[in-house]
C-alpha cells in the first residue's frame, strides 16, 4: 500500500500516475473502513415459552356438530407451552443469512376448572354433596420440526434489528390427556394417559419473526423477537366432522456462537 511518503521519494513520476496512484489508495482505504466481518457459521440454541390454543371448524351441517363446536369453545382456553430447538445460521452477507435446524414443541389446549361431586350425604330431606371438587382436562401435543428461514438484519453497532420468514415442516411424535383434579383430598391427582386418536403426523408452519440482535462479542449474539406460530394442515382425520388448527405464540430468545 502506497503511503504519502512513498510518493514524496518519487518526484519524478508523470503527474498523471501519481494522481492515479493516489486514488487507487483513497480507494483501498476506503473499502477497507467500510468492510465489516462477519461470522459465515454460527450455531444456535433457542427457547421460547408459549401460549397455545386451537382453533375448530366444522365440515358439515350437522346441527349436533355445531352444537358441540359452541360448547367447546365455552370451556377449552389456551394453555402453556414451549419450543426449543438447536440451529445452523449460515451468513451469506453481514445483513442476510439462511437458517435451519431442529426443534421440539408443546402445543395443545386444556378445559376451565368445572366442578365435580364425588360422593353424597342424606340429611333426612335431601342428598347434599359432600365431595366437591375442581377438574380440568389438558391436551398436549408434542412435535418435532425443522425450520428454514432467511434472516434480514439492519443497523450498525452492537444493537441492530432483524426480521425473518419461512417455513417449518412438523412431525408429531406423541399427544397425551392430562386429568387434573383438586379440591377434595381422597381424589386428588393429576394423570396423564396417552391420546391414542388418530391426528394428522404431518403439519406446515409459516414462519415470522422481528425483533433485536445484540452483538455481545465478535463471536456471541443474543436475538429476542415475538413469535407466532400457525400450523396450516387440519390435524383432524378428513373423514370426522369437526377440524381443528393449533397454533402458538411467545417471545423466542436465541444464543448464536460463532465458528
């Protein structure tokens, strides 16, 4: 690289070289201010706690069914659930990069507390309850998926934010009922069974997501964004009456190492 000195020792150049000479330099100097490194590969952990639901639809005009949909949707409410997965960012440039990897998720949805009697006493007039307790019933459905998405980031410095959208493929591995039922000491308990009813194994997510990415170091950085989560295929067999899309939201936080 040329320095002022250097052009000092060599007056007798053509004032056109070393006016081309000089710019050649600026330039050089220029794209070596502006260039930013950046890490191609980074792994990442992510974990994301979630509220989860379902929503029903009806395949038939069947009064009973209808019937049936309105009564569920008086007593299911959204339930916890979560997501954690490990995944590859490939960096393609400083501001857009490729993500993949594998997660595990809990979806599903659970009843409001109703009551429940589990006994009575006759007091010479009428039979009073005497076993009053609360119950819910909780729907669990555990999936293994594989996102793919392209992550857009913009900022300079240590914060910057970043957007991103894709799609993530989900294979169901297990569903459980959970029975929970408190308020009377002889029967209290919580069971879980497995959920042997035959649901679709194969669903599709849209993926988006924005947030911010703080650059702790040169290797490490922190991405924390709201997710939402919407599986596109009926998890119900087509032949039932009644169809049913789970879907989730949280705040999803990712570590990413740079290698």
């Amino acid at each position: 690289m040329f320095t002022v000195r250097m052009l000092i020792k060599l007056p007798m150049l053509p004032k056109q070289v070393l006016l081309l000479v000089i710019a050649l330099n600026s330039l050089h100097l220029f794209a070596q201010e502006k260039e930013k490194p950046f890490r191609r590969v980074m792994i990442g952990v992510n974990f994301s706690p979630d509220v989860a639901f379902r929503v029903l639809t009806q395949r038939n005009n069947d009064e009973i069914t209808t019937k049936i949909i309105e009564s569920n949707r008086k007593t299911e409410i959204p339930k916890f659930g979560y997501c954690v997965g490990l995944n590859t960012l490939i960096n393609i440039k400083s501001f857009v990069g490729v993500e993949t990897g594998v997660w595990f998720m809990n979806m599903g949805y659970q009843t409001k507390w109703r009551q429940v009697n589990f006994g009575f006493n006759w007091n010479g007039t009428t039979f009073e309850p005497t076993g009053l307790a609360q119950h819910r019933l909780i729907d669990d459905f555990h999936y293994i998926g594989i996102p793919l998405k392209v992550n857009f980031t913009v900022g300079k410095g240590k914060l910057r934010f970043f957007a991103a959208a894709g799609l993530a493929v989900n294979f169901l591995v297990s569903t459980t009922n959970t029975l929970v039922i408190k308020g009377y000491e002889p029967e209290n308990r919580k069971n879980t069974t497995p959920d042997n009813f035959d649901y679709n194994r194969l669903n599709i997510m849209p993926l988006a997501e924005a947030g911010i990415d703080y650059k702790i170091n040169n290797r490490m950085n922190l991405k924390v964004s709201p997710s939402f989560r919407f599986g596109v295929i009926n998890i119900t067999p087509s032949q039932t009456p009644i169809g049913a899309f789970l879907f989730n939201g949280g705040i999803n936080v990712k570590y990413y190492f740079g290698i």
